[in-house]
C-alpha cells in the first residue's frame, strides 16, 4: 500500500540492518541476510530477537522486530513461505522503566514547557514588521494546531480550508504534506477523522483567512507562494527559534523535542481529563489501540489510583440501599 516517504525510507533502513545483521546460533555465526525465508525457524528468530535487544535500545529493537515480521507477513502472502516462524517472538514492554520505550519523536513536552513554547509563539508575533508579523503568525498556527489538535505535522501543513468546519467547530484531516511538499494520503484509515478544536484556534482560523496566501491547492498553511509548505521550513524557521529563545534545548543547543512531539501534548491533557484509550486512539488517529497502548501506557498507568477511587465509588452506589425501595422479609 502507498506509505508516506519517511515511512519507505525507515523500512528500507529496517531491511538493511536486518540483512546485515550477524546472530550466534549453537556456536557458529548466521548471516541473516542469507538465510532464505523457507528456512527460517523459531530459533533463529529468537536469536535475531536477543541480538536486537544487545545491539539497540529497547524501541528501536520494537520497531526493527517488527518490520522483521511484517516482511515475513508478506512472504507468506506471497507464497514464499508457509510457516510463521516469528509469529510468538515479541520485544513486550520494559519492565524497569517504559517511559524510555518512548522514541525521541514519541516523547512529549512537560505542561510547562508546552505553556513556555505557546507564549514564546504568541511573543514572537508582537513585533512593528508587518511582513515579518505575517510570517510568525502563519506558523504560530501550525504549531497549536499540532498542539490543540494532536495532528502530525504533515496533517496540519496539509489541512485545506474546505474541511475547516467553523460550524462545528472542528477540522477534517483528509490529506497530508510529505517532506518533499506533494501532497499525500493519511497515514492509515484511521487518520481520516474530525477533530474538535478550541474556540480560540478558530476564532485565530476565521482571522487568518483574511490574511492566508492564495493557494490554488486551496491549503489553509501555504507558503507564500501560494505552494504547500515543506516539513524542513517549518522545522528550521518556524521551530527551531522557539525551542531556542524558550530555552528548550540539549546541551548542545539543539531543539529538545522534535515538532512531532507537539502532537503528544493534547493526547497526555486527555488521559489526565480522563479519557479512555479508544477515545485517544481516534483523536490520534492511530491504526490500532496497540498502538495507543505502545505510545501512551505508561501515562494510562499512572492513574491508578484515580481508577481505584472510581472503583469505591461504584462499588457505593452499589451497595447502598435505595431508599425509595421497599424491604420484604422472605
């Protein structure tokens, strides 16, 4: 199936490091990359699977494990193979501390830091230059609709204003922007959603509307000439400054999130308001709630003790007598 270009170039890079690989098996080395498909057993995917675990972190052990399987998914498909050797081989969670299962792009901004970037954008706009007023302005609201709508970054450049609903309130994520600036598909299926949005991003919408560059894609964020906007701009002229004068950075100077990680911030504020792990998986617009589990379980975990209170309280309700009910001795 079409896939976003990011997407190809990390598969491709999965299956370079497989083949590459060597594992030790009963003594002897295994290329993997020589083994044929047919031949591939348990044991050697267990091998694989420990050698992962050596070599890299614990997430990108995950990820290169499964497009492993994925591949072998497709030679059976294919009929290049009728068994599933890896199909009970798994890299489950961290027991010591799944927080570090989170990739750099998985990781999210702090409520401070999240409120320290979202003052530095509406800052930056408070300067005489009209032009330069504009500029800032436009990804400003980029950046809080990653922020408020939890979209990708390829969803929120590529958001046309046919599907901005001011009526409801809301925006329809039906395409997105890939690093070379086409425009491609979603994600997956489940990327193709509504999302309500706060009243005061559309009020911001209704007024950007009025100073928006004509696009003849009809793109809500174009550039200023009128053409969809690359990943790498927004990165370099529209992140990259507001990370660095919030002084949210590495020791080295470098942006200390990625823009990804925006989208992170609404899901965390709506596990902590009490939203399920469906209703998470829709506003994010995962392919499946493993996914959402993967992401966000640790934050899930950590409410415990909020669930354990629901549970008393219930648990109340339930066995206290009503009083409008009569008692009947049998």
């Amino acid at each position: 199936e079409p896939v976003a270009k990011a997407t190809l170039r990390q598969y491709k890079r999965h299956g370079e490091i497989i083949s590459e690989i060597v594992i030790k098996l009963d003594d002897t080395d295994l290329h993997l990359g020589r083994v044929l498909a047919s031949c591939l057993n348990k044991k050697i995917c267990d091998a694989f699977r420990s050698h992962l675990i050596a070599e890299f972190s614990w997430a990108y052990a995950r990820k290169i494990l499964t497009s492993f399987k994925s591949a072998l998914d497709q030679g059976r498909a294919d009929e290049l193979m009728e068994h599933a050797p890896a199909e009970n081989v798994f890299i489950r969670s961290s027991p010591h501390n799944k927080h570090a299962l989170l990739t750099a792009t998985d990781k999210s901004p702090s409520l401070s830091e999240i409120k320290a970037i979202l003052n530095k954008l509406r800052q930056r706009t408070n300067v005489a230059d009209r032009r330069l007023r504009r500029r800032r302005r436009r990804y400003k609201l980029i950046l809080e609709t990653m922020v408020y709508g939890g979209t990708r970054p390829g969803e929120a450049l590529g958001l046309p204003w046919s599907e901005v609903d001011f009526d409801k309130g809301g925006i329809r994520i039906v395409q997105d922007i890939e690093e070379d600036g086409t425009i491609g598909r979603p994600k997956s299926a489940a990327s193709y959603r509504f999302i309500p949005m706060p009243d005061c991003y559309m009020r911001q919408l209704r007024h950007w509307r009025k100073l928006c560059p004509d696009s003849d894609l009809g793109l809500v964020f174009p550039n200023w000439s009128g053409n969809a906007e690359f990943l790498s701009n927004l990165n370099r002229r529209g992140w990259r400054p507001v990370l660095s004068e919030a002084g949210i950075v590495t020791d080295d100077g470098s942006p200390k999130y990625p823009p990804k990680s925006l989208r992170h911030a609404r899901a965390s504020l709506e596990i902590e308001s009490g939203a399920n792990p469906k209703e998470i998986q829709r506003l994010m617009g995962h392919s499946s709630i493993k996914v959402t589990y993967d992401v966000y379980g640790h934050l899930f975990e950590a409410h415990d003790g909020r669930r354990s209170t629901r549970a008393n309280t219930i648990a109340h309700t339930l066995t206290q007598p009503n009083r409008s009910e009569h008692v009947t001795d049998l």
